[in-house]
C-alpha cells in the first residue's frame, strides 16, 4: 500500500477529486439554493466515511438536497420515514419461506430491505423506538446486517443521513449519547435568506424542471475515499485537534474553568478521528495534500456539537454547547 501523496497517479487523483466536487456542487445548485456550508459537509462526510445527521424545521430541503446529491454521483438513494411502528426488519429486511414449483422443496430466501442502498435517509430518526433505531446504527457502525445467524454485507460506498425536527419533540425517542456519537456531523440547517427564499419560490413554482447529469460513480467515489485515508498528517496538526477536544472533558487537567463549570460531558476519542478525517477530505477538496490547523478549526462545530453535553449551569446562563465550542475556540 502507498504510504503518501509523491506519486504521480495519487497527485492525479488529487486533482481529479477537486474537479469532480466542483462538478457536483454545480449540479446541486441547479437545484437546491443556498445552503453551501451544508453541501460543503456532506460531501466532506461522504468522502471520509461518515455518516451525517441533520436538525431542521420541516420546509428547509433536506429530502431533496440528499436525493439531489445521490443523483449526481450516481448513486441509489432510499427513504425510510421512520414511525413508532416501524420494526427493524422493514429496515434490514427479512427471510420467507419459498416453496420450489418442481421439486415442492421450502427454504428461506432472504428479502433486503432499504438499508440495502448507497445513500440511505433515516427521516425523522427520532419518531421510531430505540430497538429500530438500534438496527440502523449497528448497519451505520459495522456496514452489514444480521438475519437469522446470517450476514449480509451492504453495498459500498454506504452514506447514511438522518434527519430530526427540533421543534416537535412529543412523542419521540432522543438519540443516546452514545449512538449520536457514530455520527460524523450533525448539521443544523438555517432558514434562507430573503433572496434565496425568492429564487426557491420562483424555481418550485414553474413547470420547468432541471436536468441533472451524474458526474462521478460509485467506483470513483470509492477511489476517492481510499485516497483521503492516504493523505498524510502533520504531528502538530493531530496534537492541535486532540488537545483541543481533551479541553471539552470537565475532568480533564486542561480544561478551562468555564467547561468545569458548564459541561456534564464532553468530547471522546471518536471526535479526533472525525476532526482529521474531515480536514483531510477538507484540504484535497481544496487541491491541497496535507491539511493543516484552519482545515480542523473549520469543522469543529459540526464534529463537537452533539458530543459535548452542557449541564444546568449552562443553560440558566444560557449557555449552549456552540456557545462552549466557540468559547473554546477563543481561547485556542
């Protein structure tokens, strides 16, 4: 295996994936308005593995924006509306008896379910109870599913984005700290602005539709992914991006006063490895070969924001986690 970027089919790799995000971020915006940071963290989750999950009022996109991005790389793309009724096998699938019109011989078959896809979108995560919920993260964690004693790998490359609604909480079943730690980023998406809210309306209400062209494969994207695992890393950059997350822990000797006095929990190890990942994918997208301390500080809030929980001292100075990260970062 190649251990760094010199050589010269790595370097056209380099060059190729900056070109093809390009491409597809200029197919995306055909259809989908605003929200470039957004886009700008999918695809860095895509290309480093992760998964993603999304906060955002109803209305705001989301369905269409991951579908669009499934479209354009070439990719298949299911929806699973999550309910309160919803099992873990409609998720994964599950076997039936079959009987064989000739020889009258019964054997289970096994029925995939829409996990079985490249990009999966959990809509509204939080409605369905923790045992399916479970189904999906184990799917998300380990890229199989077990049936019956058997397993079944998923197809790769395998992207899993899962939307909640944070003004609707009635009824539903919140995400474990520990299951919201497989995810990568949790992105909160905005309202738009004035001007886009314009373009949206005059775009959605014609009968002229867009036309999207697939610019990358899924062998291409997998190419893409190995490249970013290759990327290398300098010590000062990982000691940065670890040091900062072992400031988040109340516990912790480096831990300024404001997070001893304000945070319950914070940061794990899983929170480094996602803030390298994500300057790597950040600085080849770029056209650069090694990211450096600004690409780990430009995806600091999206990698902490749903690792780091505020306790009641924060919030009755209304503090929130953002607010701790932003401090945090002040002070780096």
């Amino acid at each position: 295996m190649k251990e760094n970027l010199s050589l010269n089919d790595d370097v056209a790799v380099v060059h190729s994936l900056k070109e093809s995000v390009n491409k597809i971020k200029s197919e995306i915006a055909k259809v989908i308005v605003g929200q470039d940071d957004t886009i700008d963290h999918l695809l860095i989750s895509l290309l480093s593995r992760g998964h993603c999950l999304l906060v955002g009022v109803p209305g705001l996109a989301k369905t269409l924006l991951i579908k669009t991005l499934a479209n354009v790389i070439d990719l298949k793309f299911n929806r699973i509306q999550f309910t309160p009724d919803l099992m873990p096998s409609d998720i994964t699938g599950t076997e039936i008896i079959e009987e064989d019109p000739i020889t009258k011989k019964r054997e289970f078959r096994f029925i995939s379910g829409p996990i079985f896809a490249n990009v999966v979108l959990a809509d509204e995560i939080n409605r369905t109870p923790p045992k399916t919920q479970a189904a999906l993260l184990e799917a998300m964690q380990e890229h199989r599913v077990t049936i019956a004693g058997k397993s079944y790998l998923l197809d790769e490359p395998f992207f899993v984005l899962a939307t909640q609604n944070p003004i609707e909480q009635e009824g539903t079943y919140p995400l474990p700290e520990a299951q919201l730690d497989r995810f990568m980023f949790n992105l909160w998406l905005d309202y738009p602005s004035y001007n886009e809210e314009v373009e949206i309306v005059r775009s959605t209400t014609s009968q002229y539709q867009q036309q999207l062209n697939k610019v990358v494969s899924a062998e291409q994207l997998i190419v893409f992914q190995d490249l970013i695992r290759k990327v290398p890393v300098a010590d000062n950059v990982i000691e940065w991006a670890v040091k900062f997350v072992s400031k988040t822990r109340p516990n912790g000797e480096t831990a300024p006063k404001f997070v001893k006095d304000w945070v319950r929990w914070g940061a794990g190890p899983r929170a480094s490895q996602y803030l390298i990942l994500a300057a790597k994918s950040k600085a080849v997208i770029s056209g650069r070969f090694t990211p450096n301390i600004d690409d780990v500080k430009s995806v600091l809030i999206p990698v902490l924001r749903h690792r780091i929980i505020v306790n009641f001292n924060a919030e009755a100075e209304g503090m929130s986690t953002v607010s701790v990260i932003n401090k945090l970062i002040d002070e780096a």
